[in-house]
C-alpha cells in the first residue's frame, strides 16, 4: 500500500526515481550523490557562497557530487540520491 503522505523529494532522497517540477533540496551532514537528468541544476553553498555545480538541460541521467552543506535546486527534472562511498 502506498503512503499517501509523502512529501515532494521524499521518494529522490529515499534513493528512488522521482519526478520533480521544481525543488530545493535542504543541505544534509553528509555528502550525497545526486542523479540528475532534466532542464536545471544548481548546487551551492548558502553560507559561503560557493557554487559546486550549475548545469541546464541535461538528457542522460548525470551522477553529481553534493557536499555536506550544500543546497541542491532542480527544475523539471527526474532524480534521485544515494550517500556517497568514500
């Protein structure tokens, strides 16, 4: 039975192909991989202003590294997360 009180991203940072509009996923303690394929992408530190990533339509399912601390936008995009091994 599927939970009808999932929340958008639940399913992406649960390591599941999810399909997003638009959506800011918050920064984690730990670094994530990201798997992005869509129209945008951006990844960046809100503290200190670093910009990891920045990417525009994307066709093929991309792996991206989001550090710990970092903010992760998309835009009409499929993705989903998994931790990163070290």
């Amino acid at each position: 039975m599927s939970n009808l009180c999932t929340q958008t991203g639940d399913d992406a940072l649960a390591a599941r192909k999810e399909k997003i509009s638009g959506y800011r996923f918050l920064p984690s303690t730990d670094n994530r991989i990201v798997h992005f394929q869509g129209k945008y992408i951006l990844i960046v530190n809100q503290e200190t202003g670093d910009q990891k990533t920045f990417e525009e339509n994307i066709a093929d399912s991309t792996p991206y590294t989001v550090p710990a601390g970092f903010t992760c936008y998309i835009r009409d995009a499929t993705v989903s997360f998994e931790p990163q091994k070290d």
